[in-house]
C-alpha cells in the first residue's frame, strides 16, 4: 500500500477525526505491522502524517551486518563490516555535529523542499516532483503543503487540535534527549512515563512510529534528533541491505524495517532508508510503490534539500 497516495485522498478542510476514524487511518497504514497498535490521543495533520508514513520504516537489528566494499585506489577493494546499530549511531553523531541552532517563534513557518522521483520498475521515463510546504508552527495560520505536487491549504488548528510530531517549540523541548527516556515517553504517551520499564516487543512498532514521525520534522531542539537515532538503534526488527547503492550522488548503505516475523504475510516492509557510507549521514528514502489507478509498479526515491524556518508561507530561507 502506498501511504501517499492513501493520503492525497484526505480532506485537510474536515474536522479533526474522531477516534474510531484515527483508529481506523492507522490501521489501513500499519496494517502489515502484526503487533497491536496503542492509540494515541493526538489528531494527526495531514502533513505530519505523511511524514510518519514515509519515515516509519527506520528501525534497527543489533545483529544485522552488512559487508560494505570501499574505493582505496588499489587493485582490490577492501570490506568493512557494519551494523544496522552501527550506522544508526554514526547517524546520530553526524545529527549533533550537523544540527542547526534555530529556536522558531509560535507565529513562525517551517519550510520544506522534498524532491521526489518515480521510474517505473518495468522501464520507461523518470517522473520527479519538486514538493515545497510551508507549515505553521503553533497551528494558529493556515499552512501549505505540496505532495506529488498536488498543492493546497491547510486550515488553521482547532481547539484543543495538535500534531505529532509536536509543531511548538515549547512541547519539543519537553520531550527527553537522553534516548531510552526519550522511547519510554513515546511508549506511554498520555500518562506518567515509567522509566524503569522495558519496552515490550508488542510496543516497539507504535515507539517505532513515533520516533520516525521525529526524525522527519525538520527542526529539533538540540540534541533531540540524535537522542531518536540513538533510540532507533535499540529497536528489533531491522537489516542492513547488502552491498552499497548509489542515491543522490552519494554511495549509499541501506536500512530496512523488517514489520513482521518470518513466515508471516508481511514479511518486509519493502522500504530503505539510506545513510551515507562514510559519514552515515541520513540521506533519503527509497521504496517500491504501485499506483492506486494502474496497479504499476515505481521505484521511488524522496529526499529533503532544503529546510528551515521563515516569517510567512511561500518565504524561502
């Protein structure tokens, strides 16, 4: 199932949805995870839903590892072998070393440019969309989003109406950037967080989706996006891809959430999310998709290149 197009089909002008409608929303777009999934007491916008959507196959195995070939100039190549843990944790040190120092105003924008591509798996012409949004940080403008290039506004937040990933500042900054605190406050979102328990197995896909939906906003609080990493890095149920892969100019390591155990019907979950060989920094997504009206099958690749904060919607940083 592909999430976006599922998505395109919403109608941001409704009225926030009741539960039995979230209920229902997140189980046409987890179905393939067999665990149960907590209910949350957020109403998701529609951008931040997309966001989790595309990143909710990030995840990591402390076993999986993958020999990666490296370019030395000589007449052979060397290997280096890698964990999914590994490469998860490299890409939380390049988070810290890389994150931008921004504390955006309520009455502020975040701006986004997401590219992507679609190349029909049985061949033929590239098509690529250049996505531009703009979304209010407190929910008190009208923000607008881009997705597959169809454009449009999106109404100002209802009250008692949020989001996840949390769109103030004020509420980022209250969530934990020590990471096993950081897993144990999604698990128990709506209640006091206890953080001397282990996370279950049946818990993790819903702190899964939490963590990726984090990972995707595109301005945190300092240290946070590392502390998310570093959290996905304890989490089961992910592989390295073998071998490298080119994206976006970049030789590439792939990671893939696995969403249910072997012998089941969904056995993967089909997407990549690709860090850079050497510095492990997140670079994008890659995944198959089918269109809903044709039934053909894309690969499909997204990537951000542009982010950052700005005083009013169609303002660029």
């Amino acid at each position: 199932m592909n999430e976006i197009e599922l998505l395109r089909e919403w109608d941001a002008d409704a009225p926030p949805l009741s539960d039995a409608a979230r209920a229902r929303a997140r189980f046409r777009l987890h179905q393939a995870m067999q665990a149960p999934a907590a209910r949350t007491r957020f109403p998701v916008h529609r951008r931040q839903l997309l966001r989790v959507g595309v990143a909710c196959a990030t995840a990591a195995a402390v076993t999986a590892t993958v020999v990666v070939s490296q370019d030395t100039g000589e007449d052979a190549p060397r290997t280096r072998t890698v964990s999914a843990t590994t490469v998860l944790r490299g890409a939380a040190a390049e988070a810290l070393r890389t994150e931008k120092p921004l504390a955006p105003r309520d009455d502020q924008f975040i701006y986004t440019k997401e590219v992507i591509e679609r190349r029909p798996v049985s061949g033929g012409p590239v098509k690529k969309w250049v996505d531009e949004s703009w979304s209010s940080v407190d929910g008190s403008k009208k923000g607008y989003v881009s997705e597959l290039g169809h454009k449009q506004w999106v109404p100002v937040f209802q009250p008692g109406q949020s989001t996840w990933p949390p769109s103030k500042w004020s509420e980022l900054e209250k969530l934990p950037t020590d990471p096993g605190k950081l897993t144990a406050a999604l698990r128990d979102m709506g209640g006091k967080p206890d953080y001397g328990r282990p996370t279950r197995a049946d818990e993790w896909p819903m702190v899964q989706i939490f963590l990726s939906g984090l990972l995707r906003h595109s301005v945190l609080p300092k240290g946070l996006r590392s502390a998310a990493f570093e959290a996905l890095a304890t989490a089961p149920g992910v592989k390295v891809l073998p071998g490298r892969t080119e994206f976006n100019g970049h030789t590439a390591i792939g990671v893939r959430y696995v969403v249910g155990p072997p012998g089941t019907s969904a056995k993967d979950g089909g997407r990549l999310l690709l860090f850079d060989a050497k510095t492990y920094r997140y670079l994008g997504l890659r995944e198959r998709t089918t269109a809903k009206l044709t039934s053909k099958v894309y690969e499909q690749s997204q990537y951000i290149v542009a982010d950052g904060v700005v005083d009013r919607v169609f303002q660029r940083p």
